[in-house]
C-alpha cells in the first residue's frame, strides 16, 4: 500500500482516533471485570483501608 504524501493527515488522524478508541475500549473493559467482580462494599472497604 503506497501512502499518498497529501493526505499524511488524515492518516494520522485516523490513526491517533483508532489508538484512542482502543485505549477506551481496554479501559472499559477492565473498569467494568474489576466492578463487576466484587460488591460495592468489599470496594468501598479496599479503598478505605
């Protein structure tokens, strides 16, 4: 695939967009095992301690 040299913009766009959807996708994803493996409480207790 040839890169053409007038639209590096909007490939670099494009790809700063991807990387960050896949970074809120991770993030989403391991936000949402960590609460959804344990109660609020046992939370609340970790964080207080």
């Amino acid at each position: 695939m040839r890169l053409d040299k007038n639209k590096y913009n909007i490939y670099l766009v494009s790809a700063i967009l991807f990387a960050c959807v896949v970074f809120m996708g991770a993030s989403v994803y391991f936000v949402v095992k960590d609460v959804s493996s344990s109660s609020s409480a046992e939370i609340l207790k970790t964080q207080t301690k």
